[in-house]
C-alpha cells in the first residue's frame, strides 16, 4: 500500500489553481471574503447586482500568480439572472471550486409591522442560496471534481436577539431575518448529507455583531455591551474563516455551522 501524503499547513490553505464564486462580494462583508480567498492565490468570480460595483471589487483584489478575476452580474432574488450569473462565471473561468454565497437583500420592517408579502419575500433569499448551491453540485458532478459550498448565516440563526439593545434606537432585528437566517443554517445541514457521496462539502459561516460604519452608534454601544469581548467584528477577521472552509485544510468537514461572534452565543 502506498503510503498516504501528509499535506503540509501551506499545501492546506493553498487555493492556487482554484476558482470561487462570491455572490454580493460587493458589500460589507462579501468584499473581505473575496479578498481572503484571492490572497490565497484563487481566482475569484465577484459578483453583484449591480455590475460595476462587482467590477470595482475585481479592480481592487490582489492577484497571486497569474490569477484573473472577473466580475459578473447575478440577482439570487432573480431565478433568471441567478441561472445567467452562475453560467457567466462558468463561461468566464472555465470551472468554479468554491461558492460563498453571501449575497443578501435586507428588510428594515421588525415583528411589529412586516407584511406577509415582505416576510415571504425575505425568505426568498434562502431560495437562491439553495439554487445556487444545487447548481454549483450540478456543476462539480458533470465534472467529477470536489467543491466546497459555503452559505452565510449569522448567529441570529441560532440564537434571539436582545430587544433593549434596539429600543428607541432602530427597529429590533427582524423575525424574518431571523427565520431564514436560521433556515439557512439548517439547509447546510440537509444539503451536506445528501451531497457527501458527490464530494461536494457544504458548510455554514454565521457572523456575529459586524456592524457597518451606517450603523447607529448607540446602538454599537449596546452591541458592545453585550459582547463577551465588549467589541464588534472587524470585517478581516472572517478572512481565516472563510479561507477553512473554501480550501483543504477542511477537507473532512460538512455540514457544520462555524459561529464568528466575539463569544456573542457563548453566554
């Protein structure tokens, strides 16, 4: 029997040759991931609704070897330009190893006054996180290679807000967003077992408190407050994360939901 190559820690994290997807690699956290995975020497595909924002993160990510990225335009609330993106990245790098969807479209209505039509149109988010994760299993099959499927969640898929920390500030975290967050934490799940056999590992990053330079003040305060470590994210601390889970160094891991919280849902 031949004996077994043992990976070195830089063979692990390595995504030279590789190729990702990164859908809403235009906002606050999707330009970070993008950045991780092309330091890591992949080629990224970022992606957006609006082209020219997904050209401008193209523009500023750092390229390792030769690497071309590209952008392309994708709705994931819009089956049709979903499917159009998806095959335009195809088309543009040849093949996709890794897809982190992180796309989002955002709703300000709370529990108090959302409609049933702004509800269910939250949830549709989860839908284009799943046809772009069976798309991308569809398209690692045809070609009988591995790929990693990475879904953002958030650890208000897990665990509830604190309503205090909202009152008088802005509306508290919408129970939508906490349904399909949750939701999506769970399709990992569900998609990872169904998928194991194809060698298509799907896994979940759940960020914490990573507020936006537009978020209230008073309400980081809070935030801060009731974080363990009494701070928020910085939008680079989930770059070690998301490379994990993109490259080999967590070949024997599906199914799991990795929580970056500052110790948030330790309490």
């Amino acid at each position: 029997m031949l004996p077994i190559h043992e990976p070195t820690v830089a063979e692990l994290f390595d995504l030279r040759g590789k190729r990702a997807l990164v859908t809403g690699a235009s906002g606050h956290l999707g330009g970070e991931l993008a950045r991780a995975l092309a330091e890591a020497g992949a080629t990224v595909v970022a992606s957006s609704r609006d082209l020219a924002r997904a050209e401008a993160v193209v523009a500023d990510l750092p390229s390792c070897d030769g690497a071309s990225h590209r952008a392309v335009q994708l709705d994931h609330m819009d089956e049709p330009s979903l499917l159009a993106g998806f095959a335009a990245a195809i088309d543009a790098v040849g093949e996709v190893d890794v897809l982190v969807s992180n796309g989002h479209e955002p709703l300000a209505a709370d529990w108090t006054d959302v409609t049933a039509e702004q509800f269910s149109r939250h949830l549709k988010n989860a839908t284009g996180y799943f046809l772009l994760a069976r798309l991308m299993r569809e398209h690692a099959v045809a070609r009988q290679k591995p790929a990693s499927v990475i879904l953002l969640g958030s650890m208000y898929g897990i665990v509830g807000s604190y309503p205090e920390v909202y009152r008088d500030v802005c509306p508290v975290s919408p129970a939508a967003y906490h349904a399909l967050k949750g939701g999506i934490v769970h399709l990992t799940r569900h998609l990872a077992v169904c998928w194991a056999p194809d060698g298509v590992r799907v896994n979940c990053l759940s960020p914490g408190p990573f507020p936006s330079d537009k978020a209230p003040l008073e309400l980081v305060r809070r935030l801060c407050d009731r974080s363990p470590m009494r701070r928020m994210g910085q939008p680079h601390e989930l770059k070690g994360a998301v490379l994990f889970l993109a490259s080999d160094a967590s070949s024997y891991m599906t199914g799991q939901n990795m929580v970056i919280d500052g110790g948030w849902t330790a309490w």
